[in-house]
C-alpha cells in the first residue's frame, strides 16, 4: 500500500512519520511532503503534487488546516483517502514526544493491517 504523510512544511511531522514508518514497516510504500509552498520553499523539501495524492491509498494529514488546503487546490476528489492525525507543530524532527504521538495514533498494526 501506498501511504502518504503530509504537514506544512515536510520538515519534521511527515518526515518524521515517513522515516519512522518505512524503517519500521517493509509492507508498504511511504513518501512525505509539505503543504506549504512559502515553507517547503524555505526548508528546500518535498511540495506536495496532485500526482503524489493520486499515488497514494492513504494520505495522513496533520491538522485540519492540511485538508482546507488539500480541498481547495482539488476540491473533495481526495478527501475519502485523508485521515487527520490531529498532531499541532510543536515538535521537532525525532522528537520522542512526536514518536509516541505518532505510535498512539497510528500504531503499526494499523497501518500494516489496512492493507
């Protein structure tokens, strides 16, 4: 399965959850990206494409302001694929806190048994 992470920027939130992910889990496909043209540009990381979301069985947002964003670039044709971790940017790339938010709310259990 393709499973796709997606925060502002793709610096520390998605990035974080696509490596934790893919080093923990060699049944599905992760990629990151960030949602904001002015950060993504900033920190020289991954955009999000349409392409991207079309690749994707499963895209995990970060807050409801990624869908906003996901739903005016391409209205609602992606919005049964979105889930929203609920995870605010407080964290650093790593950090332990945003690890075991993100192994709460997304064990691997889950994500391997969605498949």
């Amino acid at each position: 399965m393709n499973i796709l992470f997606l925060c502002t920027a793709n610096i520390q939130r998605s990035k974080t959850a696509e490596e934790l992910f893919s080093a923990a889990d060699k049944t599905n496909v992760y990629r990151s990206a960030g949602l904001s043209t002015k950060y993504v540009r900033k920190a020289r990381s991954t955009m999000c494409t349409e392409e991207m979301l079309q690749w994707a069985n499963v895209v995990y947002v970060f807050e409801q302001l990624h869908i906003e964003r996901i739903r005016e670039y391409t209205g609602d044709v992606y919005l049964h694929k979105i889930t929203n971790l609920e995870i605010e940017d407080n964290y650093k790339y790593f950090q332990r806190e945003l690890i075991l938010l993100l192994l709460e709310r997304l064990p691997l259990r889950v994500v391997t048994a969605s498949m």
